[in-house]
C-alpha cells in the first residue's frame, strides 16, 4: 500500500452475506466509498474517478449502479467542479 492508504477490516461474514471473495470485497467497499463521498457533494465526479483510477464516464456508470443519482442534489461548488473536470 502506498503513503497515505487507509486499511480498514471487515469480519469475514461481510464476505459471505455479499457473496463476493475477499480481494473484491476490499474493491467494492473503496468504490462505495467514494461513490457515497460523490453522492453527499464531498468530492466531485472527475476526483472520484480519479482516485478510483477510472474515467469520469467509467465513474457515472459505476454511481448509477449504486442508484445513485448523478443529477442528485449537487451544490454549486461541485456543479463547477464537474463542469471545470468535464
């Protein structure tokens, strides 16, 4: 992990009640992660996509799987930021 990397543990049943193996838990719970930062105005489409290692594109796809909306309840501030990171 490099400088900065967050670890966090989950109990192995997380796992199985999601039915997904332990590497893509770890995935999964960084995409919501940032999906719901995305979602509560905390960090714009373009960052997000970012830090995920993902086009903006490739991100707005991943938040409507989450149902999340992408129109939301944006703020001004991240309405410029998704504009300026367009």
């Amino acid at each position: 992990m490099g400088t900065g990397d967050i670890q966090v543990s989950f109990p192995e049943e997380l796992g199985f009640a999601l039915k997904i193996q332990q590497p893509e838990l770890a995935n999964e719970m960084r995409r919501l992660a940032f999906v719901k930062l995305y979602e509560l105005g905390k960090l714009s489409s373009g960052k997000a996509a970012q830090l995920l290692g993902i086009s903006r594109v490739a991100f707005l796809e991943l938040v409507g799987t989450y149902q999340v909306s992408i129109l939301g309840n944006p703020g001004r501030d991240q309405l410029e930021q998704d504009l300026l990171n367009a």
